[in-house]
C-alpha cells in the first residue's frame, strides 16, 4: 500500500550529507528516480551499485535561475554527467512561442542524438517565479517536442503555503492540462498523503521532494494506515494514477 504513494516521488538531492540516507530511502521505497546535484552525480552512481537500487539518477540543468538560452545550457556537461539516465532542463524565460520551441528542440536532439537515445529529457517551467504567459507559452510548445519524459512546475521545494498547496497545484495542472498533454511532475510544499492524492486526482503524475519531505510522507502513511486505505479506494481521474480523491 504504501508503494501506491512512493512510487510516484522523486527526491531531489542537493547535498552530499543527505545522500546515503536519500538513497536508502529511494530503494526501500521504491522511488522512481532522484534528481541529484551535478557535483553529487559520481557518489550517486556508486550508491546506487552498493544499495542494488533501481531508480533513475537525473541530473538538473540550468538551475535555479534558467537564464542561459538554448546548446549553452549543456555547456561543461562532464563525463560522469552524461551517464545520466536523464536531465531535469530548466527553459529560458521571456522568450516567444518559436524560441522556446527551437530551445527545447535542440537540446532534446542533441541529448538523444549525442548522449544516449534512452535518457530522459524532462522540462522544468519555472511555474513560481514566472508570468503566467511564460508558463503558457512554453507548456503549449511542449505539443510540438518529440515525447517529453515530463515537465516539472518549478525546481523550488518549499515555500508559502498560500503559493503551493491543493488547490493552487490543482488550479494549475487544469491550466497545464489544457495546453499539454505531457505528463506533470509537481514540486512545492509536497508534504503529505492528503496533498499527493488531491493533486493524482487532479492529474498529476509524479512529485518532487526533499528528504524531510518525503520522510515526513512515509511516516504519515506508516500512521495512518486506515486513511490512506480510504483514500487509495476512491476513483482517480488521472489516467495511471493512484486511485484517489482530493481532500474535502
């Protein structure tokens, strides 16, 4: 039961003195993938091998700010960085429909042409610190890019309740849902059974958090066992994704 929730998070590491405990977290539960800092990608590797883990390791591109436009964002990939098994690549803000159109295109190309054809390019939006037209405009240019593996909301994993919680995450996937139909990975304040299971129902797909956040989810499934039953039995309206239904 408790994989119905876990197997749809994905841990961000960002400092190496979280990493043995993430991983280990990651495999025990069953984790899809970690996104793992570019200098952590080597220590990350060697992890995965000792705890025989069978997540993806994803490597962010571009963060926090995504400034840097088109091929330049994967300027001094190194070696161990191209072992990834995919990229969480942060878009170009204030650009139009075309630009973004020919920056994610060129990098998806260059990614599955160059480094392997079986890693995962997913797109980050930026979906907190940027105009709702930028957001837009870059969800409806995903239509046009060859199978996106995802699209990530934002990079940032806590911050104002009033700016992520169910209802805005639920407001904002019925936004994205109408201009893509890519699958949804969301970050912010991603802290409990309840908040997973409104946002599967709305349509998300997978959720991005912190090791403290994540601990916090399993320690709430290991609780209360009852309501995640109850909450597991109800009809989704997300395809592929838990049986839930949003908090009332």
């Amino acid at each position: 039961m408790i994989n119905a929730i876990t197997t749809k998070i994905e841990l961000d590491i960002m400092q190496a003195v979280e990493m043995d405990q993430a991983m280990q977290l990651a495999v025990i539960h069953h984790m899809p993938a970690v996104v793992v800092h570019q200098q952590l990608v080597v220590a990350a590797y060697a992890l995965r091998i000792r705890r025989q883990g069978r997540f993806k390791i994803i490597v962010p591109i571009d963060w926090p700010r995504g400034d840097v436009y088109g091929m330049l964002k994967l300027r001094g990939m190194t070696a161990d960085m191209m072992q990834a098994d995919g990229y969480e690549i942060l878009l170009t803000a204030g650009r139009t429909e075309a630009e973004i159109y020919n920056e994610a295109k060129v990098l998806t190309d260059f990614i599955r042409n160059q480094i392997s054809p079986n890693a995962e390019v997913r797109f980050v939006l930026g979906c907190f610190t940027r105009s709702e037209d930028d957001i837009v405009r870059m969800a409806r240019t995903m239509k046009s890019i060859p199978s996106p593996a995802l699209l990530r909301t934002d990079h940032h994993l806590k911050m104002q309740v009033t700016k992520a919680n169910v209802r805005t995450h639920t407001a904002l996937l019925e936004k994205l849902r109408t201009e893509t139909g890519a699958p949804i990975k969301l970050s912010g304040n991603i802290d409990s059974i309840r908040t997973i299971a409104g946002c599967v129902a709305a349509g998300a797909s997978r959720f991005a958090v912190n090791l403290s956040q994540a601990q916090t989810i399993v320690r709430d499934i290991q609780r209360q066992p009852d309501e995640l039953r109850q909450l597991l039995a109800q009809p989704a309206t997300a395809p592929g994704g838990i049986e839930a239904a949003p908090p009332p």
